[in-house]
C-alpha cells in the first residue's frame, strides 16, 4: 500500500503544477522578489560592476519595476541569460520578466509566446571593424569572417544584408558573448555585428578600443523592448508604465533632485502623475506614489541613459533616435490619467 | 505470467484431445482472486500500463494546453519555411534562402563528420598509446603514462577553449599566413590546402578503389581456404596495398594524368579555393580526439593485459613470428575484452561533439538551437536533438554489437 501513497502523491504534485502559473503579479508578490532575464555581459545595458552589483540601462528599468511593485529597487534577482536561452526561459517560467536588449519582432510577439513591453533603447544592427583592415563601409565586406550571436536578430539580418548586396560572408556562431569578443579581438573575425549600442560597449572592452571602429552603415532597425509572457495583460501594464513613467519624467522636467519640490506642484498633470492626486496608482493594482519612488531613486529616463550609456560614460552614445520626441528623437509616453 | 501461459496451453491441449483436465480447473476455482499469483501478475501488469498511459496523456495534455494558452505555436511547419541564417561550415552546398530541414541536415552532416573521423583517429591514437604504455622501455612508457594521466583529468570543454583559443591567437591572420609548402597555409582562419581540380576521372578512381578493396576481400578468404587445404601462405598484405595504390593508380594514367590544381589564394579577407579546415573544426577534433584517446589507452592496455601470458609463451612455442603472435594470439583474445567499452567511449566521443556550441562549430545542437531562437518551438527542436542522438548511438552501438559477436569465442 506504500506503493500506492507515493503514486497518490506524484500524481497530486502533477495536477497542481497546472495551475501554478496564475498572473505573475500575485506569484511575484507571493515569493517577495522578481526574477529578472538579463544580459549580464553588456557593459550600459546589463552586466556587473566591480562591486558585483547589476547595473545598466536594463537594469535601472528592471529596477523601476521592483519599485512599482515593492516600493523598494533591490527585490530583484537576475539570471544572465544567453541569446539562445532567454526566450525559453521566460516562455517556461523561469523568470518573470526579461529585460535583456532584446529586439522586438512579429514572430517574436506572435509564434513565441511572448509580449513585448514598451521600448527603452531603439538600436540598429551594425558592424565593428579593426582599423587595420582600412574598409571604410560595410559592402566592402564581401567574403568577411563574421562574428555574431546565434539565435539573435542580428544573425538573421546580417545573412540578408550580405544576400541581398550579393556578397558572401562566413559566419562565427559563439553562444557566449564574451568567448565571441575575444575570438573577434584575436581576428578569428574580420568584423563582428550586433546592435550598434552593443559594438559600442564590446569596443571598451577591447584591448585597445582606438585600433577599432564603427562601420557607418545601420543595417536594421532594433527596438529593444522588455518581454512579459503572453496573455498577462495585468502584468505587461505594470512593466509597462513602470518604464513609461521615466520617460514621462523627463517629459514633464521632473528629476531626481526636484522631485520632491514638484509634489507642491500645482500643476494638475504633474499632481495625478506624481500620486499627490489619486488614481492612477489604484487603477494599476499598485501604490500610489510609485511614480515619485521610481524618480526619487533612479531619475528619469533621461538620466538614466546619461549615466550608463550617454557620451561621458565609455560607450559615448549620443541620444539620438533615444531623445524625447520634443527634441526630435522618438521616445514618448501616453498620458498618466 | 509463465504459469499463467503454461496453464493456458495445458487447458487448450487438455480441450484438444477432449478431454478437460478436472484437476487444473478445481484447483484455480478453489484460488479466490487475489491469492492467484497468475491473475495478479496480469491486474499489476494492466494497472502499471495505465499508469504509464495516465501520466503521458497528462504529460503531453498538459504541455499542449499551456503552449496553447501563452499561443506559442507548435508543430512542424516550420522546417518549409526559409532558414535565412547562413551557417559557417557545411560538406553539401547550403545558403540562408535554404529551408530549416535542409539547415538541420547541414549541422547533422557536421556532427556525423566530426564523430566519425574523431571515433577513426581516437582509435589509432588510443590502440599505439596503450602499446606504449606496455612498452618496456621507460621513456616511452612514462610518457604515455602521463599523457593519459593529463588528458583524461582535465574536463574535455577545458580542452576545447584551449585549443580553439591555441588556433585563433597563435596563428597569424591571413595576410601573414605561414606557407611550409606550396598550397599549403596556415593561418587563425584554418588550414587551407591545395586540392586537385575537379576532373571526372577522380570518380573512377573512386570507383576502382572500392572494386580494390572487393577484390582483396577474394583474395583473403581465397588463401585462407587454400592454407587451410594445402599449408601454403600467401602474401595478403603486401598485395592488398599494391592493389589498392595500384588500381586507382592506373586508372589516373589511362584517365590523362590530369594535374591541374585548385589553389587557394588570398582574396580580400579570406582564401578563396582549396579545401579549409576550419579553426572550429580543428579544435573540436583534436580537443575531442586527444581527450578519448586518453580513455581508449587504457581500454587497449586493459585487454592486452588480459591475455595470460601463456598464450604467449605457447604461441613462441610453436614458432610464430613475433607479428603472428600479435596478429593471430593477442589481439583476437584481447579485442574480446576491449571492444564493449571500446564502443562507450566511441558513444561518449559521439555526445561530446555537442559540446561544438561552446566554440562555435556548427554541430546539430548548435544548428538546432538557432532554429529553436528563431522559431520559439524549443520542444521540436529539443526532440530532434535527442532523436539525432539517439540514432547515432544506436547505430554505432548496432555494428559495435555486430563486430563483438563476429570476435567472440568461436568454440569448436
């Protein structure tokens, strides 16, 4: 009869597994923390500081989540994850939300289950070339070893670049980002493409960042966008205001240091936005003032790319494309009401 | 369920002849239900099957009804649709406007090349270093020792990014590629070699090859059937080798004599023509190779050591020639011993070659995973990787099976 209990029990650890995925809010306040995809070895988007904290552009918004959902920036815990694995391991479960440079796709949005959020960087693939080879632009590549990410975008749009300009090129697939940049520094790789924030970063980490450049050509457009898993309407909100609300900020002026002095505001949009008048908080299933705890301790979204990716860190990206749309760039939120 | 059977034919015998056997039938009749071990036997048998039936009806209904409602697709519709990724190295021709089933089959040929030529090379390497290791002079000897003792404690993925890095960062770039000879280069894109150029009469050659290689077939069981009957030897080998350069020789002389080369050269970045042996390739054979072999040394020492040494001494006896001893004495009686885990090292070799991800080989696992990437059906594309797998064990371990019974002990 033993044999019968214990049968008795997988078959009811078997039935409940189907209903442990409810919404991902409830199962994420239930365990105290969220799990977090993240990149975690690209320098400004998400990787570790030498203090071994997770810092990055992904990260701060992953954080303004945390914030939304906690109150506090730390409830996190992150699993790098590959090209290759970090669909999988949200599709699974395994992680709750994805904040990894990831670009946003039909196929993606429709055939992989996935739902993607509202965009925090929009990218372009291109091309990082040793000076030393003396090319000046990316048709020159014909017959070029490669190096690329499998499983990524890139992979993809590189192959139909060089079909469709009738050249030929010579692929170097390595699943692990830095195994790639070493192989691409060791010249196994006449270039090596990706999104052009991510040349920037790879190029810091190269033994002499002076001897390398970025080819001018952009070659696709790369919104990067968090995922949430399909169907989770509720949850996709929060990611998706948490990251709106600092784009928002900057909208409105509203930064770290004057965050305080705007809750006297008597502006009634920046009132409702801040939580000082009631509702949008609510409307949302979170605390009220979250968009004021998300500013007091990150800034707006304007900072943010300062400090981790704007032209006085190492990668010295320009806002381009990633300004306000005020100021000609693309980046603009809906209403807070 | 033997009983049970037994029972059975007795009764079906019993009602053949006409005759019912009372005493069978009283005796089960008298048995209530859960004391007759033969129904029992069938009730764990039926209930065990339900079970099994139960827990994969649950299993697949539940995988299914979860991809459905997070709308990830399924299926396999997906191997029609164009790949549009290119892939580094492939033996038949393949473009990204190919299909997915064409992009598998690539990175199946791939793992099936560098399986099959690792499990050939692992063999020579193993069998000479097991020798060696028996050898009775000392520095032979110690080295094998500790060769085997280094490559088989270090972890074979270790070994891998040592020798891929080994390639990329000791080898100049093409542009200053060593040269030994001509046709020959060297360099962090590979080994490039001159080839011949394609001429039809190479398939002849190939042809007349294979034709060599039947006819030696003849000739061996022709003059093992001849000493068996008269004690007269032939020279087998000596004639099988000049057959086999022999042959396809000719067929070059009659066929022109064509030597036209197909050379590499540089162009632009890379060496345009010739055969290339990629970095990738290379590594992840000779980590692979050297890694096994280590492991099949010990195999092959194992099973010469096997063999008592009587039959050694009694083959000396009779007067065998020292290479008759190893060829007719040991080396049969050994090959027993060596061949079953001889054939788990060539599965580990097998698997291992997965590990062709991790330095950018384009095997089936790191082929399939970019379909997977690309296509979200990580389901499918994990069963083709473990129904991939499973295949090349099974057939390896088929004609291994074959091969051990062909060596068992014949007792007449």
């Amino acid at each position: 009869m033993k044999l019968f209990k214990v049968l008795a029990v997988c078959v009811t650890v078997l039935a409940m597994s189907t209903f442990a995925m409810a919404g991902t809010l409830e199962d994420v306040k239930a365990k105290g923390f969220i799990q977090v995809g993240y990149n975690g070895s690209v320098a400004g988007f998400g990787n570790v500081n030498e203090k071994g904290v997770e810092q990055g552009l992904d990260v701060d918004c992953a954080r303004a989540l945390s914030i939304a959902v906690f109150g506090t920036p730390d409830k996190l815990k992150f699993t790098a994850l590959t090209a290759k694995t970090r669909f999988t391991a949200l599709q699974s479960g395994e992680i709750d939300v994805l904040f990894r440079n990831c670009t946003q796709t039909l196929s993606r949005d429709s055939a992989l289950g996935l739902d993607f959020c509202v965009v925090n960087y929009y990218d372009g693939q291109g091309f990082l070339v040793p000076k030393e080879l003396g090319i000046k632009s990316a048709k020159d590549l014909d017959g070029a070893s490669v190096c690329v990410l499998p499983g990524t975008t890139s992979e993809l749009n590189a192959a139909d670049y060089f079909r469709a300009n009738g050249m030929k090129m010579n692929p170097v697939v390595i699943e692990s980002t830095p195994e790639l940049n070493k192989a691409f520094f060791a010249g196994r790789c006449d270039c090596i493409t990706t999104d052009a924030s991510q040349l920037a970063a790879i190029r810091t980490v190269a033994p002499n960042p002076d001897d390398y450049m970025i080819l001018p050509e952009i070659i696709s457009k790369e919104p990067l966008a968090p995922a949430v898993r399909h169907g989770d309407n509720k949850w996709k909100d929060i990611v998706n205001y948490s990251t709106l609300a600092l784009i928002n900020a900057e909208e409105m002026g509203i930064t770290q240091a004057n965050v305080d002095f705007m809750l006297k505001s008597n502006d009634p949009k920046i009132k409702r936005f801040l939580g000082v008048t009631k509702g949008n908080g609510k409307a949302l299933g979170l605390d009220e003032d979250f968009v004021y705890k998300i500013i007091k301790t990150l800034g707006n979204y304007g900072e943010i790319f300062e400090r981790n990716v704007g032209v006085n860190t190492p990668l010295k990206l320009e806002r381009g494309l990633n300004a306000l749309w005020i100021n000609g760039g693309l980046m603009y939120s809906p209403p807070f009401k | 369920m033997v009983r049970f059977v037994s029972n059975c034919t007795i009764t079906i015998y019993g009602l053949l002849e006409g005759i019912v056997n009372k005493d069978i039938d009283n005796i089960s009749s008298h048995i209530s239900f859960w004391y007759d071990p033969d129904k029992r036997a069938i009730l764990y048998q039926v209930g065990a099957a339900c079970l099994f039936a139960f827990v994969a009806w649950y299993l697949i209904s539940n995988t299914t009804a979860n991809l459905e409602r997070q709308s990830i697709a399924t299926g396999f519709e997906f191997l029609d649709r164009e790949a549009s990724f290119e892939i580094g190295e492939s033996i038949i021709e393949y473009s990204a406007a190919d299909k997915y089933s064409k992009a598998l089959f690539v990175g199946f040929l791939n793992t099936l090349l560098v399986s099959f030529i690792g499990i050939i090379l692992t063999i020579i390497l193993g069998t000479f270093l097991g020798i060696a290791r028996l050898s009775k002079n000392w520095l032979i000897n110690k080295c094998a020792t500790a060769y085997i003792e280094i490559f088989q404690n270090i972890p074979v993925l270790l070994q891998l990014f040592f020798w891929y890095a080994f390639f990329y960062e000791i080898l100049p770039s093409p542009r200053q590629a060593f040269n030994p000879i001509a046709g020959l280069f060297i360099c962090n894109r590979g080994l490039i070699v001159g080839i011949p150029a394609a001429n039809p009469i190479y398939k002849y050659m190939a042809a007349t090859l294979i034709l060599a290689v039947i006819i030696i077939y003849l000739i061996k069981k022709w003059a093992k059937n001849r000493q068996n009957k008269t004690g007269q030897t032939f020279p087998v080998f000596s004639t099988s080798i000049g057959l086999i350069i022999g042959l396809p020789l000719l067929t070059w002389i009659f066929g022109g004599m064509p030597t036209e080369m197909n050379v590499p050269a540089l162009k632009g970045f890379n060496f345009k023509g010739g055969l290339t042996v990629s970095p990738e390739f290379a590594a992840l054979l000779l980590g692979l190779v050297l890694y096994t072999a280590a492991f099949v040394a010990e195999i092959v020492r194992a099973g010469i050591q096997a063999v008592s040494k009587g039959q050694t001494e009694a083959a000396v006896a009779i007067g065998l020639k020292p290479g008759q001893v190893l060829n007719l004495i040991i080396l049969p009686q050994a090959l027993r011993v060596i061949i079953p885990p001889l054939t788990s090292q060539m599965l580990n070799l097998t698997k291992n070659s997965s590990l062709a991800v991790a330095i950018g080989y384009p095997d089936f696992v790191s082929v399939a995973g970019t379909a997977i990437n690309q296509t979200g059906q990580a389901i499918e594309g994990v069963m083709f990787i473990m129904i991939v797998y499973l295949i090349f064990s099974l057939l390896t371990s088929a004609f291994m099976n074959w091969y051990n019974k062909k060596m068992a002990l014949v007792e007449r």
